[in-house]
C-alpha cells in the first residue's frame, strides 16, 4: 500500500470533512454470507491505518448487526477524528415468530427483528435513537433517508423535517436521502434543506446518468454528493470483467460487458487497471465529495485503497471522452 501517499478530504455542509474514500460497511451485516467480528475490525482497522476517516452503515444492512459491529470497531478511537453515516426509513420491529427464519432481504442473519418502512416522524427519533445505542455513539455526523424511492410524500416531508429538526438541535450533522436513482435525488436537491445525498450507481464509468441534473443541481445548491456503487455490483471490480459479472445486482448484458472491455482496453493502454478508473472518476467531480467502496476484510480494504492510490494521467480521461466512451 502507499503509505507515503496521504488520504485527502473533502468538506460538506455542517462543518465535517470526509475522506476521499469511505468504508461501506453493508457486508459487516452479513452481505450475502456470514462475516465475523474479527474480520469486520480487522477491515476498519486497515481502514483507519490508509487514513479512511469516513464510515457509512444503516440498519438495513444485517437488521443491525452492521451498525453493531462498525461501533464496536470504532471504540476507542477519538471521536472527532471520524464521520459516521447512518440511514433512517427502515424501522427494526421485534418479531419473534419470525426468529427461527433467515432474512430474505439478502443479509446472512435471522428474521427478527424486522424492517417497517417509517419515514414519520416518530419512526425516525426512534431509528435513529436506536442506531446510535448500537453504534455505541451520543452523535451521527450524516443522516440519510434510505431508499425512500416508493415513499416520496412521507419522505420529503415528515421524514427530511424530522431530520431537519434533529440537525437544527445539532444532535445530527448533515442530512440527506440515499438511493440509486437520479430523479428523486435531483428532486430532494431542489425542493428540500439536504446537504449531502448518497447516489449509488449511476455516477460511474458505465452510468453518467448523474451528469444530467443531480450533480449540475447538487454544485448549484452547495450540496455534497457521496457516490457508492461505482464498480456498478462488480462489472468494473476487475481489470476484466468476467462473462458472469453482476451489473446493478442482475446479469451484465452482453453489451455492458462488451463496453467494460472497451474502456479497460483504453486503461491498459494508459497502464491503469479498470477498478483504479472507477474509482477515480466520480472524484473528478467537484460536487463529489468522496467515494464510498463496500469491504468484508482487511484485503478488500487495502485493495481499494491501493486502487485510489494508482496514478492517473490525464490523457487517460481524454482518451476516453474522444472515443466517445464516457462523458
């Protein structure tokens, strides 16, 4: 790793700076197999040791257990030296005559407790005062409504007011939504009081769909943009793509594929790997204010970071825009 090379940050509105890089930590939960405690604190471990100083969890990931184990992780550690996001929209009810099931929302863990979609008011003081008891923590520093896609009305109002609220107070930092559309994202820019919004897959070297409004409205309104999902589910977590990668949690099509490989030839050419573009793309933003990468383990994480640490040249992007390959 490079060690001599320094992590640097990006501010947002509220006061904190985040890494350029973030640790997503939806596989702490469980994220489709079973993970350990000691993989999980080993994970942030490398994290933190890269310079990584922004977290981002949610209840959805493993009905808690991500949250759980990212506090435990972070225990000890000065507290203003890091930023923690969370996400709210997803109340955890106890259900016990589900306890003997598995989640069937793709976590490795029993079904209870349960998600209630809640974007009222009272849903998210008690999400969120429930977050922070797992987290171990008496402050999160980013607030995001989670997946509010089919619940525009209660999320735009009750929902972004409450967060409003709780951040007038100063018991949050900076508020926003998180989802993997751009409509609805573009809409929470115009109409409501966020600061940062999380946009998954669709600010990417396959998907500049982002580009259109979202981040033309986010550096227009002062608002920060958090990209997840750039290596779009896998098709770009490699120097090659293989010919049954996942693109958006589905089968690549053939022709996603076929442009995976285009662009990689166009990296290869400039002795850069294909994940090292992806993740440095959306950082050529000025509206993008870090890039959030999911890891398991302590590799993964040294992995991503050896990835934002490759050196691209310029000519790089230039030779992708003229071949007409990215915007």
């Amino acid at each position: 790793m490079a060690t001599t090379m320094t992590m640097r940050e990006r501010a947002i509105p509220g006061g904190s700076s985040l890494s350029e890089l973030g640790l997503g930590v939806a596989q702490f939960g469980n994220l489709f197999r079973a993970t350990t405690d000691e993989d999980s604190a080993a994970a942030v471990d490398a994290a933190w040791n890269a310079g990584i100083r922004y977290f981002d969890t949610a209840p959805h990931y493993g009905v808690g257990l991500s949250e759980r184990r990212l506090g435990a992780a972070l225990a000890g550690r000065p507290r203003e030296e890091y930023v923690v996001s969370t996400k709210v929209g997803r109340l955890l009810t106890p259900s016990p005559e589900t306890a003997g099931l598995m989640d069937d929302q793709g976590f490795h863990v029993p079904a209870d407790p349960r998600r209630v979609w809640d974007f009222s008011r009272d849903g998210i003081l008690r999400s969120l005062e429930s977050s922070l008891e797992r987290l171990g923590l008496d402050r999160v520093d980013v607030v995001y409504l989670h997946d509010p896609d089919d619940h525009w009305e209660a999320a735009s109002t009750t929902g972004i007011g409450a967060l409003v609220e709780l951040r007038d107070q100063g018991v949050i930092g900076a508020i926003g939504a998180g989802m993997n559309q751009t409509g609805m994202t573009a809409e929470f820019i115009r109409r409501c009081d966020v600061d940062v919004m999380m946009l998954a897959g669709r600010f990417t070297l396959l998907d500049q769909s982002g580009l259109d409004e979202v981040l033309p409205l986010a550096l227009e309104r002062g608002v920060g943009i958090v990209a997840a999902g750039v290596y779009n589910s896998g098709l770009l977590s490699a120097a090659r793509p293989a010919a049954d990668t996942k693109y958006d949690y589905d089968p690549a099509p053939p022709e996603l594929i076929a442009r995976a490989n285009e662009i990689a030839d166009v990296c290869e050419r400039h002795g850069v790997t294909l994940p090292a573009a992806a993740v440095a793309y959306p950082l050529r933003h000025s509206a993008v204010v870090s890039v959030v990468l999911g890891s398991r383990t302590a590799a993964q994480v040294v992995s991503n970071v050896e990835r934002y640490f490759e050196r691209i040249p310029q000519q790089l992007w230039t030779d992708l825009m003229s071949e007409g390959l990215v915007r």
